[in-house]
C-alpha cells in the first residue's frame, strides 16, 4: 500500500511538471505581448501622457524586463525552459503572483474564488449521484425496454450538447422571457443555485446513469442474479443486492468527473455571473495574466489527480477484492 501510494504520488508530481510547463508553453505562444498591452491601457487612462516612440520602446523594454520576458543585461528573449524553471521556483515556495502584483490581494483573489467553486461543485456532484443513481438503476433493470430507449437517447443526445448551450437555455428557459422563475448573478439565496448546480451536474451525471445501466443490466443477467433467484429472495432483495454489487465500479468513475465539474464551472460561472474559480480563470486568461492562469492550472491539476488516487483508494474500500498493485 505504502509502495503504491508512493508511486502514485511519483506519477503525480511528473504529471504536474508536464501539465505546468505545457500550459506555459501555450501561454508563451500566445500571439500578444503581456508588456505591448499593459502599456495600451496605460495609455488608454484619463490624463496618461502620450509617449514618443523612444520613451514607448524604452517603456517596453522595462516592462518586459519585469516580467522576465527578455534578459536584463542583453534585452535578448529569455527562452522559455528559462523562465518556466523561475515560475517552478517560485511555485515551490508559493510564490505565484507575478512582478508587481500584490502577493496578498492575489492570494485572496484565490480564498475568495475557492469557497464558491467548491461549494457548486459538491452540490454538482451530489444532483449528478443523486440522478444518475437512481436513473442508471432504474433502466439498468429493465433493459430493452420503451423507457430504456426513450431515456437511453435523451441522455445520449445530452453528452453531445456542450456547457455553454445547456447554461444558455436555461437562462432563455428560467430567467427569461420563457418564464423567469430563476434568478442570475451572484449565490445570494438558494434560489440562485438551481440553474449552476444543475447545468453542472448535466454531464455527471448522464455519465454515472450511463455507466451504472450497463453495470446493472449486466449483474442482472449474470449466474449471482439467478442464485438469488434460486434462494428465494424476493424481487425487492434481489434488486437491492444487484444494485449494491453493481455500484462498486461506480468508484472508478469518480476521478473522471472532476475534470468534467472544473470545464463545466469555467463555463457556468462565467455565463451566470458567479465569483469562483472557474470565472477568475476566464478572466485570467482575458486579462493576459499569466501568473493568475499558471496558478489556477496547478490548483486544479492537484485537485484532478488527488481525485484519481482517491478514486482508486474507494474502489478497494467499497471492494476488498480489488488490489492496489503499482
């Protein structure tokens, strides 16, 4: 246990360095220039003084200095291995403001955006167990049948609409002139959780439903099932037990889904409004501000993979047959 914990653990860390240095990599290849559009909005400032072209270039030449983009002494671009392995050391040590930011009101930028994002995510995450438990169960028993197919293509058609459009309805549907029962912006009262939590939990779940139909339709027509049978257990019994050893695979699905609740938060948290994680990522990434986007990378990368190791440690609680091997 302790050997594969650590191995694990091992994989993890290489993992970060990979997700880390490419997303800095993308983030470099960006087609704009941190410094160029810093010194527009300056410029663009009620009483800003107009630069010539030496002071711009000199202005330029400073800024890039301070972001590290080009070497202080020669003005040559820095390479990129450079100047990730600097943001590397200063991650290390949590450093993740970048030059001139301040380092307090940048991490509580991150305090006040966490809360949130966890918040519409375990409620995410309880609505997609809740459905996709009770759906995946009901239809896994009644395989081949009308309400299979029926409700086996509305939830195929499902996994092929993207966040945005499902988020877009439902404001259309909900807080518009449809029927306008919903309210937008901000969490200030239950009311305005409804339309997030539930856009999130839309892939969740019709991925937990999916997967646990097909893990009941299969212990249903398995020899366990005609045992139970066999037995004299009753119909309700025989149900019960079926579900019970079909919901065991369930715990390797979890890892998967945090992924899925971060890309759904991005995109529900920016279309309603809401002060989370996934928004200060979007407007990171507006904004051009490397440090906050390489930051909520890393967060929610360590998030993701503590995910997948718990996921695996679940699936040998909830089944001692299954052993942890490196």
């Amino acid at each position: 246990m302790l050997r594969w914990l650590s191995l694990r653990l091992l994989w993890a860390a290489l993992t970060l360095l990979g997700i880390t240095f490419v997303t800095f990599c993308a983030l470099d290849l960006a087609p704009v220039d941190r410094a160029s559009l810093e010194l527009a909005l300056r410029s663009e400032q009620p009483g800003a003084p107009e630069l010539s072209a030496v002071n711009r270039e000199v202005a330029l030449a400073k800024l890039r200095i301070r972001y590290g983009l080009v070497d202080s002494k020669t003005l040559e671009p820095a390479p990129v291995h450079q100047r990730y392995a600097r943001w590397l050391a200063n991650a290390v040590t949590l450093r993740f403001c970048g030059p001139g930011d301040d380092p307090e009101e940048f991490r509580a930028r991150i305090r006040r955006a966490v809360p949130v994002s966890l918040q519409l995510g375990a409620l995410a995450l309880a609505v997609a167990l809740a459905f996709g438990i009770v759906v995946g169960a009901r239809l896994g028993m009644r395989p081949s049948s009308r309400e299979d197919r029926i409700v086996g293509g509305a939830m195929l058609l499902l996994t092929g609409v993207p966040d945005a459009l499902v988020a877009t309805l439902a404001l259309v549907l909900f807080a518009g002139p449809v029927f306008d029962l919903l309210p937008v912006g901000g969490l200030d009262t239950w009311a305005h959780y409804v339309m997030p939590v539930c856009v999130i939990a839309v892939g969740p779940g019709v991925m937990i439903a999916r997967f646990l139909r097909e893990s009941v339709a299969r212990a249903a027509s398995s020899p366990f099932a005609d045992n139970l049978e066999a037995w004299g257990f009753t119909a309700r019994e025989r149900s019960r037990r079926i579900l019970r050893v079909a919901l065991a695979p369930i715990a390797t699905l979890a890892g998967s889904l945090l992924p899925m609740l971060v890309a759904g938060s991005i995109v529900v948290e920016t279309v309603f409004t809401i002060d989370g994680v996934g928004r200060l990522a979007f407007e990171a990434v507006r904004a051009n501000d490397h440090a906050m986007v390489m930051a909520v990378t890393l967060l929610t990368a360590c998030a993701t993979l503590f995910g997948f190791v718990a996921s695996d440690l679940l699936h040998r609680a909830v089944d001692p047959r299954v052993r942890l091997v490196r």
